[in-house]
C-alpha cells in the first residue's frame, strides 16, 4: 500500500451487506437516490419496419436465438420475434418495476393470470415471468372457454387481482356475473393488449366493485415492454421505459420530429437486444409526448421518462 501524505488524503469504509425487508420494501421497484439516471445514444440510422428485420432474425447466431414469440398481428401480419435469454429477462425486470409503479402488490395481491397461451403467443408466458420475478402469488389459469371452472377456482382459490385481456376479462365477468359479485375482494384488474373504454371501466367498478383498473403495460412482441403506468396514470397515458428505450415521436407524413405535443407516429429504438439492431422501429402507432412532474414514489427508478399517450 502507497504511504500517504497530508497533500492526498486517503479515506477507507468497511463493505457492509444491506438486506432489505421483503415485507416493508416489497412494492419499491428500487432506492430513487441511489439509482442514476441512464443516458441512451442518440438514435441514428434509417428508419425500419416488420420487414425490415423479419430476415436478419432468422440469421441471428444460436446464443442469440433463444426464445421465440409471434405476434398476434393486431398491426399487420403476424411476425416472428427473437429474444436471447437475457434479453427476456432484462425486459421481464423492466415490466415488473413498471407494474409495481402500476399499483401491483406482490404481499398482498393473489392473481389470476389470464391472458392467452400457446400458439408462440408471449402475454400469459410473460406476465408469468413477471409474477415469478415479483414473488406474487399467481393462478396460471389462461384464457380458457370454461368460464364456470374458471371463475369456480378465482372463488376457490381467492384470487382478487386478473390479468388479461379486457374482451376477455368481460366475457368472463358477465357470463360468470352472479357468481363473480359475490367474491369479497376482487379489487384489481391490470389489463394489456386493447383498450377499456371509459363505460367499460365505470362497469366493472359499479357492478362488480373493482377499485383498479389499469394498463398492465405497453409494449409489443418485437420490443417488449415500452412502457408502463403508475399510479397517478389512466387511459393511454404511459410511462417510457428510458433505460430500454429511447422514443422519437414523428410527423405522420415526413420523416421530421414533430412539435412537443404533437401527435406523430412513435419510432423506438431498443438498447436491450442481444445480436440485433432494432434501431428506428416505426412501431405502428400514433401517440403525443406529455411532459409533466411524476410524483417519487411512483417512479421505478431509471425507467422513468416521457409518457408517449398513445
């Protein structure tokens, strides 16, 4: 070790190891005075499109290939995205931080997962994932036809918390309407893949006394989770995931940035892929940029950032 003189100060501290408590720190997505804030290269390059990465994903090398998902093609045909195992689980870490700022908690809440499975369809695998990362109690039901058998085992079982699809959470709701209104409890719905209108949602609080109804997420099957909802968010209002992401919002005519907010079409570029550039990916949707303060303790930490209203 270098003597030290009284011109370079040296100063020492002990390493320590914190374990926080599970039950007091379980819905903290992390310490905000301890996490910086991420700084994302500008995006640069052409813009791309589904097809433009279509090809170069089937020549992605075996480590960089190892979990495939196809879309549901809700904005064009249906294509093929590929996520290395780390590239999952990074956006998997990313969407439970932007569901605890959603309200979700992993002590208390006991959930129904509900969306769809199979057919390479990535929501019911994904929040799964979520769940698991979260520590929260989860029944892996699916979106089944049997609705008596699914709504017996939300009773049995004491689920007060779904995740799915709105068309199908009402299906299910109002086939199972009787039965359903009776369960003391059920307060919360997280919801991903399509809209509640504002009636729908008056709905499900007056007839069935749900107190939360919100976006479980926005993301897609080729980006993942883009962005996420806090507790002070409704509607299409989301937060961006800026440690994944870096967002442009641009004329829906020319290849411009819009004026601050405008509504123009959302072009991402990812910064969590492992052997693939997805820079630039017009993602097919139309938002606007709202800038306004976000109450600490809804941020999840660095994922904090504009909220493309989409």
């Amino acid at each position: 070790m270098s003597r030290t003189t009284a011109s370079t100060p040296c100063s020492y501290s002990r390493r320590v190891a914190v374990q926080a408590d599970p039950a007091r720190f379980a819905t903290t997505a992390c310490l905000d005075d301890l996490a910086r804030p991420v700084v994302l290269p500008r995006p640069t390059g052409p813009l791309l499109g589904k097809e433009d990465v279509q090809e170069p994903g089937r020549q992605l090398a075996r480590a960089d290939a190892e979990l495939y998902f196809r879309s549901g093609g809700s904005t064009g045909a249906p294509a093929l995205s590929v996520f290395s195992y780390d590239d999952y689980d990074t956006q998997m870490h990313a969407a439970a931080r932007g569901l605890l700022a959603a309200g979700y908690d992993p002590v208390g809440d006991r959930t129904a997962n509900l969306f769809y499975c199979g057919g390479m369809y990535g929501s019911f695998i994904s929040f799964f994932s979520v769940l698991e990362r979260l520590g929260g109690v989860q029944l892996p039901l699916s979106a089944g036809p049997d609705h008596r058998a699914t709504a017996q085992a939300v009773i049995d079982l004491g689920a007060d918390t779904f995740f799915g699809m709105p068309s199908y959470l009402w299906q299910l709701l109002h086939a199972e309407a009787d039965a359903l209104r009776g369960v003391r409890g059920l307060v919360k719905v997280f919801y991903g893949g399509e809209h509640f209108t504002e009636d729908q949602q008056r709905t499900l609080r007056d007839d069935f006394g749900i107190e939360v109804v919100r976006s479980i997420t926005y993301g897609s099957t080729d980006l993942g989770p883009l962005g996420y909802q806090c507790t002070e968010s409704s509607g299409g209002v989301h937060h961006l995931h800026a440690d994944l992401h870096t967002m442009e919002i641009l004329d829906p005519a020319e290849d411009r940035p819009v004026a601050p907010g405008e509504t123009g079409r959302l072009v991402f570029t990812t910064h969590a892929r492992r052997g693939q550039q997805l820079g630039r990916y017009v993602i097919g949707d139309l938002g606007r940029e709202i800038r306004a303060a976000v109450p600490a303790r809804t941020r999840p930490g660095s994922s904090c950032g504009g909220a493309p209203a989409t």
